[in-house]
C-alpha cells in the first residue's frame, strides 16, 4: 500500500472553484478518492483564520474528515489590503514528509510551488499529485507534476 501525504492551500482552492465553477470544493469526495487502497501519513489543511462561527465549523469539518488544520491568523494592513499565505509553511512540511512519503498529493493552482514539486521529486523520489482548477492552475506546476487532476465534477459540491 502506497503512503501518502496530503497538503490543501484551503485559500487558493476555495478562490479557484468559486471563481471557474461557483461552487466549493468536496472535500469528502477528494478524501474518499485519494486515499483509496492508500495508507495516509499526513494530511495539512492550510486556512486562514478570521474566528467567524461559519469558519470554525468549516474547519471542524475538515478535522473529522481526517486533516490536521493548520491556522495562521488574517491580518488587515492599515492600507486596506490583506495578507494570509501559507506558500512557506506548505513548503517546509512537504519537504519535511515527503522523505516518509511514496506519493505527496498538493491541492493548489499556485505556480510558486513548481519548485517544490520538482525537489520532491528529484531529491526524494516520491510521486506527486497536483490537484487544481485547470483554467486558474499554472502550467509549470502542472508540467512539474507526476500526475496533474483537474479540479471539476465530482469534485465539486
């Protein structure tokens, strides 16, 4: 049985399918899906946290579907812009599991992670599954992957 590990940018996958579908990402589907005749090692939710009831109960979600929720707190500049990137920290847990890892699974359309997925692959020889919004996803990332999935379908609510 292959080990995985599995790393969700909650942000980017959130903005992606609202914007290309309308509609949220199923996380049960994508859960029953990855993990099937796969043994799970790790699995990284990464959100931002604002602390709105709706937010909390969308995390606790996750947490019974079997991820570990990461939070980083969502700070508002003075300028009226926002910040809440998870880039670094999705970047140092997958090179830290991937060495324990057969298959790494990231959900993200994000091209600054086209770095990432190659190390993985070179440096610890493990497959990698990029999923994201095929229209909103950066090509590199996509080439750099062992298997790309679109995000559309059954994996949408």
């Amino acid at each position: 049985m292959k080990r995985i590990s599995i790393f969700v940018d909650v942000q980017n996958v959130y903005y992606t399918t609202r914007s290309a579908f309308k509609r949220n990402f199923d996380y049960n589907q994508f859960w029953a899906s990855v993990t099937k005749n796969r043994q799970v090692v790790n699995a990284y939710a990464y959100a931002i946290n604002r602390g709105d009831e709706k937010q909390l109960q969308f995390q606790n979600i996750l947490r019974a579907i079997g991820f570990d929720v990461k939070l980083k707190p969502f700070i508002q500049r003075s300028d009226g812009s926002a910040k809440g990137d998870w880039d670094v920290g999705i970047t140092v847990d997958v090179l830290e599991c991937a060495k324990d890892s057969d298959i790494v699974v990231l959900v993200s359309g994000d091209g600054d992670f086209d770095i990432l997925v190659k190390a993985v692959r070179e440096k610890h020889g493990a497959e990698v599954e990029v999923y994201g919004v095929e229209a909103l996803t950066a090509k590199s990332l996509m080439d750099a992957a062992t298997h790309y999935i679109p995000i559309e379908g059954e994996l949408l609510l």
